[in-house]
C-alpha cells in the first residue's frame, strides 16, 4: 500500500467493503444523527459513485447499498438505529431519514476472561445470538407470518464481547450443540409455574411436546403459538377409538431415524447415567467441528474493537495473530498469519486522498515500533472504544446461556461445571430478576427435583412424591430412587417401588397410604414382575418430593441402566394410532414402529414405555391423527386434553 504525503497510508477500496467506513463515520460522529446525505457525502466509496445524490437513480443507488452494508454491520452484532426523516430546508424538498450507531443507554461491561474460559463462552455466546428473546409481556404483538423465523442469528449487538475476549471467534464449537441450535429457528416464552422461559423450538408439534411434557406450563407468545397449540387441543378431544381388529402382519418395520443425542450424549444407544464418578473428559472433537470464524472483513472489525478497548497497550503482531486467526502449526503458517494481521492494521489506518472523508484513520499508529519490533500500539479510535465490552442487555442473555449450558445434558460434565462457575462470575453483573430463562425443545436442563432425588440416592433414602400422570393427574407413591440417566436429551429417575416395610412407621406411610402401610406392602408383594419393582419416571413430571428415612435397610439390585430402558420397551403398552396421510416424517422417529395401509393413510403400531409420553406424543400430532388404540390410552388423551383446554379457558376469563 502506498505511502502518502506526511507518512500517511492512503486510502484503497481493492478489499471492496464499506461497512468499515461507515462505521467510522457514525462512530466519529456519536451521538449526533447524520442523513443519509451527510453519510453519502463522508463515505468515500459513496461519494465518489453517487456524488451529492442529485438526481432519483443515484439516491436509490445509495440506498440500496447503504441498506446492504447496514445489514452487513448487523449481521457482525453492530446495529445501527434509524429515526422519522425530518424535514430540512438544504433537501431541496427531499427528506431524509437519520441513523446513529445503536449504543444503548447504559455503558458497555468489560470484564477479563481467561484463555480456558473461551471454550464454553463460545458455545454460550453462539446460543446467546441464536435464540431470539421475547420482548416484556406488555409490549403490543404485532402479526408476523407463521413462516417467519423468529430466531435471527444475532437478535441483539453483541460483537463487542470478541473485543473483551480475543480469540473467541477461533473457537471450536461441538457439532452436537450447533446443529441442535439451528434446527430450532422459532422461539416462544413459557410460562412454567409462574416463571417465563424462552423456548426455541423446531415447528409446531415441537412446541406443544415441550408444554405437554411440562405440567402447569402454558404459552404466552407468540398468539399463533399458542392458537396452534389449542388446535391440537380440540383435534386430540375428538379422537375415535382405532379399529384394533386390523392385522399387522402385514406392516412394515419402520427403520427408526438415530437422534443426535443418541450419537454424541448417549454413545450409540447407550443410555449415559449420572453417577458421583462421572467422565470429566470431553468427547473427542470431530474434524467437522463448527467455527464461529467468519469473513475477511469480520476478522477486521473484532481486530478493530480489541484495539479500541486496549488503547495505548503494545500487542506482538504474532500475539495478535494467534487471538484472531488461531493456533499456527509450523513457523511457515506463524509467517503467513503475521502477515495477514499486518496488512489488517494497514487496512484499519488507511485515510481517503484528501484526508477529510472516511477511509478511514480508525487509529495512530505507533509504525516505528511495529516496523522495528512487529508491535501494535494504538491510539486515537475515533470513539469505537463505546462498542467494546457487553451490553448489559446482551449480558443477560449470556448469562442465561451459561446457565443453561451448566444443567443440560447436551454438555459433558466437565463443560457444565466450567459453564456453572462462568455463570456465577457474570451474574453479579446482571441485575436481580434480568436474567432471562430459556430451554431448546428436547433438551431439558435439570429439572428443580434433580437434587432432591440425587440426595435421595446418595443417601439411601425413600422418596415421597407427587408426579403427573398421562391424563394431568395428580399422583402421589413413596419410592426408592436408584438411578438418575440421560435419554434423547432428557432426565429420567429409575425407582425401586418393592419398598416392603421400609416405610412403615414413617409420615410418609399415614399421608400417603391412609388404610395402612401394611396394606400397601401386601399390595405391591402381590406380584413379583418387575413391572411390580420398577417404575421409570420422567423427571420434569415429578412436582414434589420429601426425603424420607427408611424403618429398614432397602435391598435394590444393581441393574444396568441399558438393561431397565430395555425392559421398560419389552413389559411397555402395545398402542395403534391411524394418521390421515401416509408416510409422515415423525413416524419414522419412533423407534420400533411398524406401519400398515389404512385408508388414505397409516396405521401405526407401536410399544410405549411410559404412557405419559405416548399421550403428550398423540396431542402434540394431533393434527395428523384421528384414531388411537387401546381405550385405556384413548381416554387418558381425552382427559388431558380437556383439561388443558379448560386450563386455557380458565386463564382466558380470568384475563378479561
């Protein structure tokens, strides 16, 4: 690049981007509103091709570009905010509207990070910027198509954070957690026992298995979620009881489609169980493993806000390399990295031929020092020092994310105790009750019992507790807990229900079985089955629990989690449903299914390990199933359904 007059390096546009310009136009000018003519008169690159926009062709030329470029700078976390045009008497009868960098009201948060932090910061911030969070409940909704994502992929600015935590951006993120991230494009708020949670969801049926599966949760937007949701509702309490006299023997196996969890948490159908010696080792990365690295010019501008936030402080140029670009592998690739950060200091210090229009001189450069030593000290930023750091909106979001991340189990251990302890740190920067919830459809995080029935287990105890049955019944039993596991991205408690005399004598006994315990150990000695002894229970579905002491030493076998997942299938309930159209994608999902021609459609034939499921599974589908068999089942989905429309009715006129 050539040098010009008074040692300046002169402006080029080879790089073929203007985003950089005006930005520096618009951060120079902070907190000011500029036009758009006063953007196009100080952006070289619009200037020289649209001049002072005289004539309609060269304002729609401008436009259009400016609005690309805008939505370059957006798409990188930079927003910038626009205003009504107001009226000028320079226009000339032409009003323009005014735009500003959008900073927020409230100073950027910097903290220091260390380089084992930026692992799990990356997946949180890649979840963070993935997930759209709802808006306050007062704010008025306004219609958008059923079609639209409602998850764009950075909802609010947050690049700054790359300025704060160099190399974040050349982290590997686990494929498992991106594609499960991005096959969830729409997001809703939950309300669960009085707590919202943002929820990304894939579709529909997605989001109805979410609130299903979570007792007392309803939606609360979008409307069309939740109008949908009341569709399944009314199409579930109308299902006809399917004609059961029809052979399957002539259907035909469905091969079950692998769910991501199952190749990466369960290791091949191997379902995980949570135990005190639990792996701390992460799974190995595949070569596939997703990058947050992005564009030339992305490169340029998380260069650009790091030398804002550290202005005045020397960088080697081979420091700099490895934070934006990576780990070099030889001195070859250390060469070629070096030189690539130099030529985009050279880039970030260019000015225009006259030296007045944006080109722009985002920094002074100390060029004695680089040129003789290869370091980067840098001053006089043009004010891009307000964009470096977090937003505090954009840190609640991150928090939530970390939280998240610390109790799902689509991390392994060791990364949920990095994510907790991360998570901790910048929650005492967030204000009480700022931090917003959120959850991915199919991968819950801990439920509030986890740690009632870990303790339970650890310390050989009886587990009184309330759980939710199929139909949305309030159940309550006293069990032995023996083993918490992971399966398809949900927690699940294996219990010991042969419990004998072990709660005689206890409260537990008097408040949950009136007559007596002696009755009650009769009962369960009647058979000697294991569908007598065991009993797996989806952990979200149990509402309370107390620990309680046993009278006696409980003796439970030391059974194989693999091998109860396998009996809860072989001793599970045979159940048909008849959808209206044939050859239905989420048929093929369910694991051991045969189909069979029914009219214009399927029968399907399956066996169900837990009856609740199965009855949120029929509701959530609702909309392709008009028969389901045995009747015991088809009432339970009755049951629920009316009561969840009830529910809604109840909320409806409370409302008005």
């Amino acid at each position: 690049m050539a040098e010009g007059t008074n040692g300046r390096r002169r402006f080029s546009d080879k790089w073929g981007k203007h985003e950089l310009d005006v930005l520096a136009v618009l951060s120079s000018a902070f907190p000011q509103w500029l036009t758009s003519r006063q953007i196009a008169q100080r952006v070289k690159a619009y200037a020289d091709s649209y001049g002072e926009l005289a004539d309609q062709a060269a304002k729609a030329a401008f436009a259009k570009q400016f609005q690309r470029d805008r939505a370059k700078l957006a798409a990188m976390g930079i927003a910038i905010e626009s205003r009504q045009p107001e009226y000028s008497s320079k226009s000339e009868g032409q009003d323009f509207a005014s735009y500003r960098l959008q900073l927020g009201d409230e100073p950027r948060i910097r903290m220091h990070f260390e380089q084992e932090d930026l692992p799990i910061l990356a997946a949180a911030n890649y979840l963070a910027r993935s997930i759209s969070m709802s808006q306050e409940a007062s704010q008025p909704a306004r219609p958008v198509s059923r079609t639209t994502p409602r998850v764009p992929q950075v909802p609010i600015p947050g690049l700054g954070l790359d300025s704060i935590a160099p190399g974040l951006g050349t982290q590997q993120l686990p494929d498992s957690l991106v594609k499960v991230i991005d096959s969830r494009r729409f997001a809703a708020t939950i309300d669960v026992d009085g707590e919202h949670i943002n929820v990304a969801y894939t579709d529909s049926d997605d989001l109805a298995m979410f609130v299903l599966e979570h007792p007392g949760s309803a939606i609360v937007s979008p409307r069309e979620a939740a109008d949908a949701f009341h569709r399944r509702l009314q199409a579930a309490a109308n299902f006809e009881l399917a004609d059961e006299s029809m052979s399957a023997s002539a259907a035909t196996v469905v091969s079950p489609t692998i769910s991501r969890i199952e190749l990466t948490e369960l290791e091949h159908n191997k379902v995980k169980e949570i135990s005190e010696e639990e792996q701390d080792q992460p799974h190995p990365r595949k070569s596939s493993s997703a990058f947050q690295t992005g564009s030339e010019v992305d490169r340029r501008l998380r260069l650009m806000l790091f030398l804002s936030a550290h202005l005045g402080e020397e960088f080697s140029l081979a420091e700099l390399a490895e934070r934006f670009i990576g780990t070099p592998h030889s001195d070859d690739e250390l060469k070629k990295f070096v030189n690539i950060i130099h030529k985009d200091i050279n880039t970030l210090t260019t000015v225009s031929d006259d030296g007045e229009m944006a080109g722009s001189q985002f920094f002074d450069i100390d060029w004695t020092l680089l040129d003789e030593s290869g370091i980067v000290s840098a001053t006089n930023s043009l004010g891009l020092e307000r964009l470096a750091g977090i937003s505090p909106q954009y840190l609640s979001m991150l928090t939530a994310s970390l939280n998240y991340l610390a109790h799902s189990p689509l991390m392994t251990e060791q990364s949920r105790e990095q994510a907790e302890t991360l998570y901790q740190r910048l929650r005492s920067h967030v204000g009480p009750g700022d931090t917003p919830w959120l959850s991915l459809t199919g991968y819950e995080t801990e439920p509030p019992i986890f740690s009632v029935v870990k303790s339970a287990i650890n310390t050989e105890s009886l587990l009184d507790m309330e759980y939710t049955d199929g139909a949305g019944r309030t159940r309550r039993k006293v069990v032995a807990p023996a083993k918490i596991f992971v399966d398809e991205g949900r927690y699940y408690a294996a219990v010991w229900t042969d419990i004998g005399d072990a709660a005689k004598g206890t409260s537990a006994e008097k408040d949950a079985y009136p007559k007596t315990g002696k009755a009650k150990a009769q009962h369960l000695k009647k058979g000697t089955g294991r569908d007598r002894q065991w009993q797996v229970l989806r952990l979200s579905r149990i509402e309370h629990g107390d620990i309680v002491s046993p009278s006696t030493k409980l003796d439970i076998p030391d059974v194989p989690v693999s091998e109860l997942r396998k009996w809860s299938f072989d001793y599970g309930t045979a159940a048909v449903f008849i959808t209206d159209t044939p050859d239905l994608p989420f048929i093929k999902s369910l694991p051991g299914a045969s189909v069979e021609p029914c009219g214009e459609g399927q029968k399907v034939h399956v066996t169900m390990s837990s009856d609740s499921w199965f009855v949120a599974f029929c509701i959530a589908h609702a909309r392709h199933i008009s028969a389901v068999a045995p009747e015991t089942l088809r009432k339970m989905i009755l049951a629920r359904a009316q009561r969840e429309l009830s529910i809604i009715k109840e909320n409806a006129e409370e409302g008005a």
